[in-house]
C-alpha cells in the first residue's frame, strides 16, 4: 500500500500541490497561477478555501492520485503566534488562529485546507515552521528603545530544511551544530542556529541587509524625516521599504542577473549596489557569528540569489575566515514540507501541540 505525502502550498497568486513518497521521492507536482481578476470575486481570504480545495483535489484526480494513497497531509503554515520550530498537528486552536490572524495571507489557508481534505480521508493533518517560528534567546529580544522589542520573522522553513540537510551531509544531529544560515531571496534572512535552535535573526521586513526588494535597516532619524515629509500615508511607507527598497529603488529591478548584466555593460552605480548588498549580507553574517561565540560549524547560503556565483563569492571573501561556507541555492518549498513531516513519521522529531 502506498503512502502518499499530500503537500498544500497556497500563496498569493498560486496554489502549489505536490505528492511525495516516505523516502521524500516527489511523484507529482503542479501549480495553478491566479490572477488578480480571478482572486477579486473573493470579499475575503477565508473565501477562497473551497475554491482551492477543489483546485487541490482536481490536481490529484488528474494524475490518478488515489485518496486512500494519501497517509498524511500537511499545508504551509501561516502567520500565527509566535512558536518554537518543529511540525504541529492541526488542532482546533490552531484552524481558529489561522481564520482570524490579523495579517491575511495565503499561507494561512495552508492549514485549513490540508485539515478539511485530512478529515475527508481520516488522516493527520500537520503544519511546520511557519515564519512566526520564535526561538530568540531573553536578550535577543532588546531593542534599545523600552516599549519596543526585537520579533523573530523569517523564512523558517528554508532555513530548517538546509540546516537539516546539512546535517545529515556530516552524518550529525542537528541539535550538535552551530549554524548560521542565510535565506537570499527577495528578503534577507540570516540566523545563527545553537544546538537546534534559531536564537536571533534579523526580521526581514524591519532590518539587516537590503535585499532585491527591502530596504533592510535605514538611518533612524532620517528615516523619520521621512515619515513626517508628507509624502507617504503609513500604508505607502510600509510598501516602500517592503516591496519597492533596496535593489529595486535603486536600479528598478528586483533581478540580479539583470543587475548583474548592467555591471558587464560597464555601469559602475549597478556595481556598488551590488557591492555594497553583499557587503551588508556578510556584515550580517559576522554579526551573528558573534551570536555564536565564534563556534560555528558553518555558513550557509541558501535562497535564490544563492544560484549567482559572483555574488557568493563576493560574500565567500569577506566572510571564509568564519566558517566554512555551504551553498545550497534555491529554495524547496514542497520538499522542505514533506521532509519536516518524514521526520515525525519517522521519529525523528516528535510531534508539537498548538496550544
């Protein structure tokens, strides 16, 4: 009898559905863009569960994927409350967070979705490492300003799924390695990993590097000046330095080959930025091999911009004397999934209570 691992990956304008087998083996794997059109017939996120549900299911009906193959289900996880990493059964509790989290986004659907297919077939439903994953050690926390305190934000389930990787590359435990892993893509996550757990990182919406779309941290009382110009309502201010910083406000796109096509032709602005990005992603990486004390095992990059070979080096040559540097481009979503619930099937890790 097979054992089919159903992964349910909603995002803004896809639902991505993939089956994998116990070994992580991917069988299938398809994805359904939406368009801006087709989404606004929705007065809500939560009204788009049935609508991606049958999108899930015609999937698996047009690859002859039988329900009663399917052992497991597990969807991506939302913006919830903050919580440790891990994988974590769908409960009640946690569907009623997913419904009524106060920042709507698709990856909510994730666990709503996989839990109602679940219950049809009478199997588990999992969620893990959603981006509110908090594991920050007390002082980590301080900001500097009383009132105002460091949250942990990150793209937690690249990061875990390459931290695990490589941990079974050194046929070691996890919880044996100090890490620090930095997530490049269009926001920039860089977090030191002690003995399994992600002590700090930098939130990629409020600092650290900028990266192809966010500005990362700015000039303080600039940065005021600005608020109080005049020129933007809050809601543009939160776009700008979200959707429209770094590579983008300066040099309009958010695509590094093209940054780096520019760079050929002989455009000496597109090279600093470009230095002066990597610069900032490998101060950030010094920083947080200061988190670890210095011990670290290694350094890994990960993340689409982890696919340009100009731009690892550039970060190779200012951080190489750490720890030895570790690539792993790209970033695999579904894989990732279905590996973070092999680990419970295969006990491994055990499984987490939302609560």
């Amino acid at each position: 009898m097979k054992e089919n691992i159903l992964v349910i990956n909603p995002g803004s304008t896809s639902t991505r559905v993939a089956i994998f087998n116990r070994e992580a083996e991917e069988i299938v794997s398809e994805s359904v863009s939406h368009s801006a059109e087709e989404l606004s017939q929705f007065h809500s996120l939560l009204e788009q569960v049935p609508e991606r549900k049958k999108i899930v299911l015609k999937i698996l009906k047009k690859h002859n994927i039988v329900l009663n193959s399917i052992k497991t289900v597990i969807g991506r996880g939302g913006i919830i409350k903050p919580l440790s990493a891990g994988t974590y059964k769908v409960n009640d509790k946690l569907i009623d967070d997913l419904k009524n989290s106060p920042i709507k986004h698709a990856s909510n659907l994730g666990g709503i979705i996989a839990r109602e297919i679940a219950e049809e077939i009478n199997v588990p439903a999992y969620i893990a490492d959603p981006v509110s994953v908090d594991e920050f050690t007390e002082i980590a926390r301080i900001s500097g300003l009383k009132g105002i305190e460091r949250k942990s934000h990150l793209h937690t389930l690249n990061i875990r799924a390459n931290a695990f990787r490589y941990a079974k590359e050194q046929g070691k435990k996890l919880e044996g390695l100090n890490l620090i892993v930095a997530h490049l893509g269009g926001g920039i996550s860089i977090a030191p990993i002690e003995k399994g757990k992600i002590v700090d990182v930098n939130n990629a919406n409020d600092g650290g590097p900028f990266s192809p779309e966010r500005t990362g941290t700015l000039p303080n009382k600039a940065f005021i000046h600005l608020c109080y110009s005049g020129k933007y309502s809050e809601k543009e201010l939160i776009k700008l330095i979200t959707h429209q910083g770094g590579l983008i406000s300066y040099l309009g796109t958010n695509d590094v080959r093209e940054v780096i096509k520019k760079i050929e032709e002989g455009n000496q602005y597109a090279k600093l930025i470009f230095e002066a990005m990597c610069y900032q992603i490998a101060k950030e990486i010094g920083a947080m091999a200061t988190v670890l004390k210095g011990k670290i095992d290694a350094i890994i990059l990960t993340g689409g911009m982890a696919h340009n070979e100009i731009l690892v080096n550039k970060i190779k040559d200012r951080t190489g004397w750490i720890a030895p540097l570790v690539v792993y481009p790209g970033e695999e979503e579904m894989k990732a999934l279905a590996e973070a619930v092999i680990r419970v099937i295969n006990g491994e890790e055990k499984v987490k209570i939302y609560s």
